[in-house]
C-alpha cells in the first residue's frame, strides 16, 4: 500500500509527506535528544534526592535558616527544570509516534509540511512557523 506523499499546486507539485528515508533521519535525531534528556531529567532527580537528605548536620542558628532558604530556592529551581525536561521528553515522544503513524512533519493547522529547518531546530512540533507567528 502507498500513501500519496505529493501532490499538484497551483501547477507545482508540493509534498504531503516526508519520505521513510527523511523520517529515519528525524527518528534518530529524536531519538538522541530523547536520550539526552533522560540523562539530564535522571541528574535532576538525584541532585532533588540528595537535597531532601538532610544528612547529620544540626547546626543551629541563623546561618542554618539562611542555608534553608537557598536550598529550598535550589530545589524549587531544580523541581521546575525537571517538569520542562519531563514535558519535553514527552513532547519528543509524541514525535516519536507520529513517525510511526505517518503524520509527522504536518502542521496541525495548515496540514502543509514543516520545513526540515524548523523540524532539525525544534524536531517535536506540531507547527510551521507561519502557523505559530499568528498564534502569538
């Protein structure tokens, strides 16, 4: 079974999909940027898990209240880079399976192809830039 992957446009054939060669390029460039985020999430948790452990230090007095302050400043901090990192893994996952079904690299809106530019940049969206300029 084919899927069509062109079509005619104003007399110019314009593409409708990328061929399996142009996605297995996207698959693997995913696939590393996946990697490399787990990497980076799994860094995060261990430095959250070592912060919650207090150790034996009892020091008391004012340093002490100033040293909670700032370690839970850092551990707000690092909480928020591990959700981006979570939804980005996600995101670069979802990529994953719309290889898989074939709709990778469409617009949502428009229903045109993103441009592989935009796609090598920023490899999990769902949009072309014309698309995303006037939502903003």
């Amino acid at each position: 079974m084919s899927i069509e992957q062109s079509t005619k446009v104003n007399g110019q054939e314009e593409k409708l999909r990328y061929s399996d060669e142009e996605l297995k390029e996207f698959e693997e460039l995913i696939k590393d940027k996946l990697e490399q985020t787990r990497n980076q999430l799994s860094f995060y948790k261990q430095s959250l898990s070592k912060r919650n452990d207090n150790g034996t230090d009892n020091t008391s007095g004012t340093s002490k209240l100033l040293e909670d302050g700032a370690d839970t400043t850092e551990k707000e901090h690092l909480n928020q880079q591990a959700a981006r990192l979570q939804k980005y893994a996600q995101q670069l996952e979802n990529a994953l399976f719309r290889i898989k079904n074939g709709t990778y690299g469409i617009c949502v809106d428009s229903g045109k192809l993103i441009p592989k530019e935009r796609l090598r940049i920023v490899p999990h969206t769902q949009h072309s830039i014309e698309a995303k300029l006037k939502k903003n």
